[in-house]
C-alpha cells in the first residue's frame, strides 16, 4: 500500500506488453519502423491540484512541475494510459506501444505507409 498526504494516489502499475503477444502479432510481417517519443512525457498536463506533489527545490526557489517529469513512480504508467487511449484500437494489429515507443508493423510496403501515417496524423491531434 501506498503512504503519502491525505488524497495522493498511490502508485499506477502498467500493463506491460507480453512477449509472446508481442512476437504472436509482429509474425508474417515484413516492414518495421520504430518511433522514440522524444520529450513524450512532457505533453502530459499535470493536474493543477497534483502539481504540488511534483514539487522541487533549488538554490533559486521552490518549482513544480506543469507537465509530466521523467522522474516520478507513475509517469511511465500514466503516460502508457495515454499511448493506449490514442492507439489501443491498433495495439497488436498494426502496432506495439511500450512507454514511449512505437513500433509499427505491416505485411507490405503500403500498409505500413498507410498505418504510418494512421500514426502520425494521432500523434498530432
């Protein structure tokens, strides 16, 4: 169990990607690509009543943070909740999510065109 301020949530656990899943759906494929999500973390809007619990301190004063650090015990779940509300309608038919990286999948040429650009047109809306 999780201990913290009154109203904290405790800590979010992932639904990691299951390896024979994962090998199951990539089988019969012949084009890949693999995306690093730079920076994914940081389009991740903090709560504004969370922002305190992100808090930090320095020689030049007290900060929190307004989006999503790298650092904290639930930014790789909340951010695999994200990929997985964006994508999870395509996770193991034309892609693979895990934490901030893609991989996309196809049998051919075009569709791996087709599901790239699928990819990129979400990623930026």
């Amino acid at each position: 169990m999780a201990r913290g301020p009154p109203g904290v949530r405790g800590p979010h656990f992932e639904n990691r990607c299951i390896k024979a899943e994962a090998l199951a759906a990539l089988g019969g494929n012949a084009f890949f690509s693999t995306m690093d999500l730079t920076s994914g973390y940081y389009n991740v809007e903090v709560h504004e009543e969370d922002r305190r619990f992100t808090a930090f301190t320095s020689p030049f004063g007290l900060y929190e943070y307004n989006r999503l650090p790298q650092g904290l015990c639930n930014s790789p779940a909340t951010f695999m909740r994200m990929m997985m509300a964006i994508f999870s309608d395509q996770n193991f038919l034309s892609l693979l999510c895990y934490r901030d990286d893609v991989l996309v999948f196809a049998p051919d040429g075009q569709f791996a065109l087709q599901w790239l650009e699928m990819v990129f047109e979400r990623l930026t809306t």
